[in-house]
C-alpha cells in the first residue's frame, strides 16, 4: 500500500484544511465514510480518516475515541465554531472538500487506500 498522509488527501480532495495545518504528514492507512457515529465507533481503526457529510461537535469527540487521525466533510460542509474549536484542542484535522461522499471515497480508493477491514 503506497503511504498517503493528510496533506496527500487535502490535495487529492481539493480540500480547504479548517484546523491543525500542522499535523497534516500524518499516515493515513484506512478510510471510514459515514454518517452513523455509532460505525465510526464500531468500524474505524486507529490511523483512519473519516469521511462524512455530519458536522456537530460529537463527530470529533467520535473521531477522538476510535484514534482518527483526520475528518473531510463533504459536499463544502462547513461544521460551527464549536466542532472547529474541539478539533483543535484534539490535534485533528479538519478537511473540507466539495465532492460528495462517494466521489471523495473513490478518489481516495484510487489513491490507494481502502476502507476498515472488519475488526
């Protein structure tokens, strides 16, 4: 598998970077896309990227217990000041990219990352 970090992913998705530029030659090796918090606490893997259209304070709170290294909102989703603020304070950084999900999950797959495998 080719090694992909955040800063990969930010170009690939045209993604504007919201939080945490500093942390962005992060490995990437999985991808989880979702809109349910209860798969990205069942699913993700440590490492992950979390792709999603959700933009409230629990999915950084989420992305936080499952060890995500990362979170794109989709389709130009913009989350509020206060999921921005936790971001930072958690040291994830937060993508916007104005694909929606399965545009963005398949320029990712094309990239050469793959979804969670079954824990």
């Amino acid at each position: 598998m080719k090694q992909v970090t955040i800063r990969n992913i930010a170009e690939i998705l045209e993604a504007a970077i919201l939080s945490n530029p500093d942390n962005l030659d992060v490995e990437i090796k999985w991808v989880c896309s979702t809109d349910l918090i209860s798969n990205v606490l069942y699913y993700c893997l440590p490492n992950s990227l979390l792709i999603t259209g959700l933009i409230h304070p629990q999915v950084v709170r989420a992305a936080e217990v499952a060890g995500i290294e990362g979170i794109v909102f989709v389709q130009n989703n913009k989350p509020d000041t206060d999921t921005i603020e936790l971001a930072k304070k958690q040291s994830i950084p937060l993508l916007i990219t104005p694909f929606c999900m399965f545009t963005a999950s398949g320029k990712l797959f094309q990239a050469g990352l793959t979804g969670c495998p079954k824990k």
